[in-house]
C-alpha cells in the first residue's frame, strides 16, 4: 500500500494555492486593455436661422472609416461650389472635418452631432485646423457618453477657401476585458504550479 506524506502534499497544496493567488493578483493589478471607438453611430444636425445646415447624411456610418457629409449656408448650393462643403472621418481614436468652399457673412452657428457610439467616450480635445477667417469663425467640440457634437460659430461667415481641415482627439473608456498577456500569465502561473505538484506528490509516496 502506498501513503503520501502528508506534511509534503500540504506543501504542494500550498505552493498551487500561493501560484494561484499570484496569478489572480497580476490579473487584477494589469492594465485593462485600450479600447478605442467601433461600431456604428449616426448624425444629426442643428443650425440657427442666419445659418444653414442642409444635406446633412444620417448613417449609420462604421468605425473606422467616412462619416457624414453636408453643406453650410447661405448660399446653400454646394453642389454648383457655392456654400461649404463639409465632412467627415472617424478612426478609433480621431475624428477630422475637412471644410471647402465660403458662406455669405451672416452671424451663427451649425452642430454637427455623432451620436448612438458604443463605446464609452470619455473626451474629446481639439488638435489643429482653423477657419481662414479664424478671427470671427470657430469650430469646437463637446462629448457625453454616446456622442460627439461640433459646432461652428461665426460673426462674419464661413471661409475655407481653398481648404480647412480640423482635428479632435477622442478618448474612451478602458475596456474591462484584461490584456491578453494578463490571461497567459494568470494561465501559465497555474499550469506550472500544478506540474510541479504532481511531481512531488509521485516522489513521496512509500
């Protein structure tokens, strides 16, 4: 009949118990993994009467990639090169508009908003671009959970002959699913300690 020692199976026990344990404390002290804008979201749109906002494309739209078009008035005629044409890429991390064309000298504002994103937006923060006439025009952005809204602002009009291009930083939410270098560590930490048991569990039995 064959014993096991008991002193040496609570070793092994303990050292797959201790392994175990550092494994799950790596997995909770690691970096949540990046996560960036995906999906689908949509647009809508708002101006003021002395501005004008018309064409605007409702999506949805996928990340990364195009996202909606429109044109800025008065005149609102984009199509023969009158008014400013505008659009739209989204990536992960950046959203760009890209601005041609002038507007009459009216006062006001249009918003562009990006709504119904699945991941949680934590930010957005202007990068570069500016209007030619930036003295009297402005294009900002704001954000909540799910969307994005930017919004020009004026006292003399749109002018981006010639071309405008802004740039905003999003930021989102870490995921909660851990790096995959956490999950192998936690994995690899667990198998070693069982192996090791199991041998010293076959070298002590009598």
């Amino acid at each position: 009949m064959q014993l096991r020692n008991p002193a040496t199976s609570r070793t092994s026990r303990g050292a797959i118990n201790t392994a175990f344990m550092a494994g799950v404390l790596c997995l909770l002290s690691a970096g949540s993994a990046h996560s960036a804008l995906s999906g689908t979201y949509n647009a809508s749109g708002s101006d003021t009467p002395s501005i004008t906002l018309s064409n605007l494309n409702t999506g949805p739209f996928t990340v990364p990639g195009a996202g909606p078009g429109f044109c800025v008035g008065p005149p609102n005629s984009c199509s023969s090169g009158s008014g400013v044409t505008g659009s739209t890429t989204v990536t992960g991390t950046q959203v760009t508009f890209t601005f041609f064309g002038t507007t009459n000298g009216n006062a006001g504002t249009f918003t562009v908003n990006l709504i119904n994103f699945t991941t949680p937006i934590t930010g957005v923060t202007y990068v570069s671009g500016a209007f030619n006439n930036s003295s009297s025009a402005s294009f900002t952005a704001t954000s909540t959970a799910s969307s994005l809204s930017f919004t020009g602002s004026t006292s003399n009009g749109f002018d981006a002959f010639g071309g405008s291009t802004f740039v905003f930083n999003v930021t989102t939410a870490a995921s909660a699913v851990p790096e995959p270098s956490s999950v192998v560590l936690l994995g690899t930490l667990v198998a070693g300690a069982l192996f090791m048991g199991r041998r010293r569990l076959r070298g002590v039995r009598v």
